[in-house]
C-alpha cells in the first residue's frame, strides 16, 4: 500500500527520485501526470488504469469528460526511471506544479501526490484547520 510522505530535493535537469518505499510497490510501467490542487500524480500500471477509469468509458460528446481526460491525459509522461529510481520531470508539469528545490511525495493508497514542499506546507495547514468539515462532508457521500 503507497502511504507516507518522503522529502526528496530536485537535482540538475530536474531529477527527483521515487523514494525507494514506494519503489518497491511500483510495478511495471510508471506515468507522472497533473493532479488537482497543483500537485502532481504518480501511479504504475494499474493505478494509471483506475485514475482514468472515471473518463475512460463514458460519452465523448460530454464536456466534462473531454475537459478530465484532457487534463488527466494530455499531460501524462510514461517515465524513464533508472536504477536510483530517478527520473526527469517534464517541464510542463514542473512549471503547473511550481516545483522549486525540496518536493513531498505522499503515498495516498492508490496513487503518491507529488507536491512543492512549500505549496504542501500550506495546503497541509488548511487540511488541519477544516479537517473536521472535509470528513463531516464525506459522511454525507453515498
């Protein structure tokens, strides 16, 4: 299961590495692609299958699915990943996600958000203070 969260620091030509916990979860192919709220998405084969699952089988003439398939496909990147486990950061999504020296990778389960360090510090203290709210809202999904 990918859980935690792990610093890592950008190095030259915009490599990070995947850290070596969730490494060893990761199986076969691996894609980087935008996520919501400025972060980054991170999965293998099977994660990439369900993240686009939501799109995948529903009518092209809605709108909404061609806007989510365009931002979750249009910019996903399969990755070349070496034996450290690094791999480079397409541009653009180094520039969407505004990623500077030090990033948070966070094991959400399915999928690891890839984070600005800073950006994640200040998302993070917004999830403490309305914690209670954002669970209070979930209890009311059926």
């Amino acid at each position: 299961m990918l859980i935690g969260q792990f610093t890592q620091k950008i190095t030259s030509g915009n490599r990070v590495a995947i850290p070596a916990k969730f490494r060893n979860e990761l199986r076969g192919f691996l894609y980087v692609t935008q996520g919501y709220e400025g972060c980054l998405v991170l999965v293998d084969e099977e994660g990439f299958t369900k993240l686009t699952a939501g799109v995948a089988d529903k009518p092209f003439i809605r709108g909404d699915v061609r806007e989510t398939t365009r931002f979750l496909l249009g910019n996903a990147y399969e990755l070349e990943v070496d034996e450290q486990g690094r791999f480079v950061l397409p541009k653009n999504l180094h520039e969407y996600a505004e990623m500077k020296e030090e990033v948070i990778f966070l094991g959400l389960k399915n999928w690891i958000e890839i984070w600005d360090k800073e950006k994640w510090k200040a998302h993070k203290k917004n999830l403490e203070e309305k914690g209670a709210e954002i669970a209070e809202r979930l209890s009311n999904i059926e």
